[in-house]
C-alpha cells in the first residue's frame, strides 16, 4: 500500500472509530437517565460501526502479513490511537452503564 492509501485508511478508521465513540458516550448519557433500551441499542450501533473500524485495520495487517510494503504516517497512526481508545472506552462503558443500572 502507498502512502496516500495508507493516509486514506487512516482517516477512515478515525472517523469509523470517533463515530463509535461518540455513540458509546451517548449511550452511557442515556443510561444515567435510566434510558437502558435505548442506551443498549446505541451500544449495538456503536460495536457495528467498530468492527468496520477494526477490519479496516485487519486488512492492512493482512497485507503487511502477506509481504506487501505499507508506507506509515502519522495519520495512520492518530487512526490506530483512535481505534485503541476507543475499545478501551467500550470496555470502560459497559462497567458504568451496569453501575448505572444498579443504582
């Protein structure tokens, strides 16, 4: 992959990936307003639109793996941060949103 297809991955995954933030967050507000079906419901939109992210970056691996050079750049790996934080951020969500339901 050349540096411009890599750059165009990159921003694919921060936008796949910011998305899917933005909705978790969204879910865990509307389970502090007790709006459980519907904060599981944003989670569910949410974990689709991660795994695009996540097999965006599946297929750069598979790439690498298989031989193919892959020219890296910074934008590719603010994508890679997103991507990260944000599986992090699912894990984080579904422990306060069962907090949340506790209450």
């Amino acid at each position: 992959m050349n540096k411009e297809e890599v750059t165009m991955l990159g921003f694919e995954i921060v936008a796949l990936a910011g998305d899917a933030r933005s909705k978790m967050l969204d879910a865990l507000n509307l389970a502090e307003e007790g709006r459980f079906d519907e904060a599981e419901e944003m989670i569910e939109e949410a974990n689709k639109v991660l795994v695009a992210a996540h097999n965006s970056q599946t297929d750069m691996l598979a790439k690498e793996a298989s031989g193919e050079d892959i020219a890296l750049g910074l934008i590719m790996m603010h994508g890679q941060d997103h991507l990260m934080t944000t599986v992090l951020l699912k894990d984080l969500i579904h422990h306060l949103i069962n907090i949340y339901k506790k209450d």
